[in-house]
C-alpha cells in the first residue's frame, strides 16, 4: 500500500468536507419549508435574527387575547389570513418550532385550530386554540402573531400572544398595543361571572350570569336595612369620581350575616341588579379556594366590580376553633387589605354562623366597614312575603293572619315553599289554568304539610325550625 502524504489528506479531507457541506446546502434548498419560508419572506429576515416577544395570560383570558388579537389585525391588516401548524409536539416557543420545521422538515403549514367559549350568558364565539397570522407593527413594518391557547405551565393554565418582527423594539411596539387593546376589549368587563373547573379539572372555566333584574319591593327585610346596605354599596359614577378627588378611599367592604333562607344571597341579587356597571364575580364553595386571587386581580383590573364570596365561614373560621388558621381565610385578608385606596371594588361576603368568623376579617378597618344582620322575618315582614310570592293570586284575609301566626320563627325560604305549595294545591282543586285566589285551606293544607313531623328536614332545610 503507497502511503499517502499527511499533506495531501489533509487537503482530501478538506475537499471531503467543503463537498458534503454544499451538499448539505443544496439538499436544504431544494427542501426548504415553506412553513419558515412564509415568514422569513414576510419579515425579511432569517430565521436566526428574529427575536421572540411573549406576552402571556392567565388561562381565562385566552378570549380575551382573542379579541385584542383580532382588534389589532383589522387595523394593521384587514385582509390578513389565519394559519397553522401540524405535526411534531408542543415546544416551549414559536422560534423552536420554527427552527425545528427548518431543520427537519417535520412540521409544515395546515389549518387552524379553534375552540368554542362563552362571551355573555346565551353567546359565544370562536377562538384560536394555536395559529399564527402576518400582520404588520403599527410603523407598518411587517410582524407576525401566533396565540396558543391555555395550557398548564408550572401548574398554572396561561395562554399567549408570541411576536415576531425584524428587531426585538418593532415586536415590543407590537406587543404594547396588543396590551392595551386586550383591556379595551376585554369581554368580562360589566358582567356577572362565576369560576369553576372543566372538565380537564386543571384548567378554569368562565360562567357567564344574567345580572339579575329585582325590585325593591322583591327584597323584604327590617325597616331601613336595604336603604342601609344600598347608601353603603351602591353609589353613582359621579358621586365616586368626587369621593376620589376628596382624597377618600372608594373600596367597601360588606357582611351579611344570618340564619339560612333569610335573604341574604336574594339581597346580593338586588344589589347586582342596581350595580349595572359593575363587574360581578361570584365565588362559593370550591371556587373560593382556587379562584380568589385571580378573581381578586380581575376585580382590580375591571373596576368598579363587586367580589361575592358566599359562606365566608366555610373558610374564615375562627383561630379559637382552628388554631392553625385557614391560608384562604389569610389570603383573603390580602387581598382585602392589598387594594388601592382609590380601588373601586367592594368585596360582599355572607355566612350563617357569624360567631366563627375569624375577628381579623371583621374588625379591621378597611376589611369590612359595614356588617348587616339579616334576621328571620317578623310578622309584618312574614305577612309581606305571602303578598309578595303569591302576587298574582288574591289571598284571603283570614288565611293570610292564620298563616302569619302559624310561621312564627320561620325564614323567607319557609314562606316562598309555603306559598308554592299552596299554589299546587288551588291548582289541584281549582278549575282553570291559573290560580285567581289563594284561600284559607290551600294555604292550611300547605302548611300542615311542611309542618308535618315527616316534613321535620325539609324544614330545617328551609329555615322553619322554630315552627310548632
């Protein structure tokens, strides 16, 4: 075997390698992916000098962004196309995506995907759950926008706006109006809402109310409560904006407090039915535990708003019963104690068993500055809430006073059974389709059947313990 001089393999191997890099390159053109090379083209960069700008949402948000997403491309680019990305797995960033679809070819442009939410109580809209979209920075050079839907990131559901553009202060000017056009439109701001879990458990889920609609006269308590509650809770645009030139502080705080069926939540109503400008967050039972700072911050971001939390004792239970306290009740506080002075947010909280909520919550001011006692009816409110439930029936006189002194003790819960049951009983032995009169037996009938000791959980249930 000749040898071969080190000098000239040297230069083989040179040439070797020189000729399997063109290679590479050749093969690389002719492969290119027409995923990359739609944005490249349209950015006018490669793919290694586009920074990336995210902006990233808590979960709930994802219609939000929707909406700011879409605000921004009918200014900046009305005739703009959605478009996705199939095959591979999900990577931490559009630019890794990016990189991979070059290198490998693995990933190549398809449909976009999108999903169904709620934007009001008996409407929805589509949303991009990952799709990316050319558009333009508002000095007209060009960017893209990709959304990815919510998913669990450190445990916690976030959904995001990434931004590419030729230098990394284009893709910020993008991503500040994307910011402001997202609490422009944000679709929470005036309703009422209530959090919960989907059905992947992990990830919240929005419920969108109808605000109620009650009068007054609907509500019956103790002379000059509602007037109380109302003077504390409900305050005109202007009259806020005058407390705030004042100096004043504009956040409230509200505890109604009782036995069960009293009208407490039937207040709450009432009040979100005057509230007509105010964001509405109701949280109870679980939602409390998960959902209260995130309710908490989107209060602060959609004021005036109004955070219910029902059952307050549930979680703000004495530290004279549980020693170790509750860290919801501790979060609470924080986030009670934590908004600004001139935060037009009022926090309303309910319990039935006032003598266990922790004291913290209660005598600190700027926590709760007024707190209600919503008590069971007496016989003049008793005889008013006959009148009200059964509005549409003549009652006989007799039999409302019998009535009246036959429920002493009971809550409003009591009475509206009482009444419901004794319209199904006229209905049974009336003619026609409609009850015109509600007399003494439909009315004692009904009574005698709550009042049954086979009836005694229902009604405890209803609030008729006291009842003989």
């Amino acid at each position: 075997m000749t040898d071969i001089d080190p000098a000239d393999a040297r230069a083989l191997a040179r040439a070797l390698r020189d000729l399997l890099e063109r290679a590479g390159q050749v093969l690389s053109a002719e492969r290119e992916s027409p995923l990359v090379k739609l944005i490249t083209d349209h950015l006018g960069c490669p793919l290694s000098q586009v920074p990336n700008v995210t902006i990233r949402f808590d979960g709930l948000e994802h219609v939000n962004l929707q909406r700011a997403v879409d605000a921004y491309v009918a200014e900046h680019s009305p005739d703009a196309a959605w478009f996705g990305i199939a095959g591979g797995h999900p990577f931490t960033s559009l630019i890794e995506m990016l990189t991979a679809a070059a290198q490998s070819g693995s990933l190549h442009l398809a449909a976009v995907n999108y999903v169904t939410t709620a934007i009001g109580p008996d409407t929805s809209t589509e949303v991009v759950q990952f799709g990316l979209v050319r558009t333009a920075a508002p000095d007209g050079s060009p960017a893209v926008l990709a959304i990815s839907g919510a998913r669990e990131e450190r445990g916690d559901p976030r959904c995001s706006v990434q931004v590419l553009a030729a230098s990394r202060e284009t893709a910020a000017e993008v991503r500040a109006e994307v910011e402001l056009l997202h609490r422009k439109h944000n679709v929470f701001l005036g309703q009422v809402l209530t959090f919960g879990a989907n059905e992947h458990r992990a990830i919240q889920a929005v419920s969108f109310l109808p605000r109620p609609e009650l009068a007054a006269s609907d509500v019956i308590l103790p002379d000059g409560v509602l007037d109380s509650i109302e003077r504390h809770v409900v305050r005109s645009s202007a009259l806020t904006e005058r407390l705030r030139a004042h100096g004043q502080h504009l956040k409230r705080g509200l505890l109604l407090y009782g036995p069960p069926g009293t009208g407490k939540t039937h207040t709450i109503r009432y009040l979100l039915s005057r509230l007509t400008d105010s964001t509405v967050i109701l949280l109870s039972g679980t939602a409390i535990m998960r959902m209260l700072q995130a309710s908490s911050a989107l209060a602060r971001r959609l004021a005036p708003a109004v955070v219910v939390v029902e059952d307050v004792d549930l979680i703000a239970e004495s530290r004279h019963i549980s020693p170790s306290g509750n860290p919801v009740l501790f979060e609470l506080l924080n986030e009670m104690d934590g908004l600004a002075a001139d935060a037009d947010v009022t926090f309303v909280l309910t319990t039935n068993r006032v003598e266990v909520v922790e004291r913290a919550l209660i005598d600190r001011p700027g926590r709760i500055d007024l707190a209600v006692e919503v008590p069971r009816p007496d016989a003049d409110a008793r005889e008013r809430l006959l009148r009200l439930y059964a509005r549409d029936a003549e009652l006989d006189p007799t039999a409302v006073e019998e009535a009246v002194a036959a429920t002493e003790g009971v809550a409003a819960s009591f009475v509206k059974e009482l009444v419901r049951r004794a319209v199904l009983t006229a209905l049974e032995t009336q003619q026609g389709e409609e009850v015109s009169r509600l007399d003494g037996a439909a009315l004692s009938t009904a009574l005698a059947g709550l009042l049954d000791e086979r009836q005694a959980l229902t009604r405890s249930v209803l609030g008729g313990g006291a009842t003989r």
